[in-house]
C-alpha cells in the first residue's frame, strides 16, 4: 500500500500539469496530387498555471513531419524549422499560414478534403495530446 501511494503521489503532479490544454481549429490543406508535402494548422490554448512547451509533432500517415516558421523580410520569405515552442500560461499559440506551422513530410497515400489526419503532439515533459485534423481546401480571402 505504501508503495502504491508514493506512485500515486509521484503521478499527481503530472496530471495536474496535464490540465488546461485544448487545441482547436485544426486543419490539413489539400494539396495537388503526388505532392511530397502537405502542411498543418491549429490552435494550441494553454489555460493552465505554467508554460508548456511543444517539442514534436508526428502524424499518422506521413515518414515525418516538423515545426516550421516562415518568415518574410525585405521582400524574400524564408522557411526554418523549429526545435520546441513555448506557450506560456494563460496564453495561445495559432499555427497558420504564413507563420507557425507543421510540414508532413512523404505522406503513405493522397489526401481528399473531408479526411482526417491524426495529429500527436509532444511535450517537453513527455506528454502527448493526440488531435484530430480536417483536410481542408484552403481558402483565400480577397
């Protein structure tokens, strides 16, 4: 009993640390076919009392996938990858275009709009959240 309790003890923080996470808005766009690549988007909302920070994403379906940030400067638009995001308490983190966001590399088969991308994100501390992605087409605004 008592080692079950110190278990239950260690775990505790853990769990607590888990709460406040949600994402939303989380989208795939479609891309044309045979394309090597495809990019992904959402919301990451960290309502919780301490930052997170996001280390990885991984997707079902794909050999890879990173963190990237474009960025546009004096005219030329640039493309990095990212290594961990943090998102401090209270605080939202928007991967969209232009901007932060996941690149699918190699994916197994084609995407059409209305199929759903699994989305596992991990954190510094090994958490994971898994969410589920829409392919979307993209849609441009004039």
């Amino acid at each position: 009993m008592i080692k079950l309790s110190a278990l239950a003890l260690l775990m505790l923080p853990m769990a607590a640390f888990a709460d406040g996470l949600s994402v939303s808005e989380a989208w795939v766009p479609t891309a044309p076919p045979g394309a090597g690549a495809h990019a992904a988007y959402f919301t990451l909302h960290n309502d919780g009392a301490v930052p997170r920070i996001l280390v990885g994403v991984a997707a079902d379906g794909y050999a890879m996938s990173h963190m990237h940030e474009s960025k546009e400067a004096d005219g030329i638009a640039t493309m990095a990858m990212i290594h961990q995001i943090e998102i401090p308490a209270g605080k939202t983190l928007t991967m969209a275009p232009g901007g932060l966001h996941v690149m699918l590399m190699r994916p197994d088969a084609p995407l059409a709009s209305g199929d759903i991308v699994q989305l596992k994100l991990t954190f510094v501390n090994g958490e994971t959240l898994v969410v589920s992605a829409e392919v979307k087409s993209r849609v441009f605004e004039s």
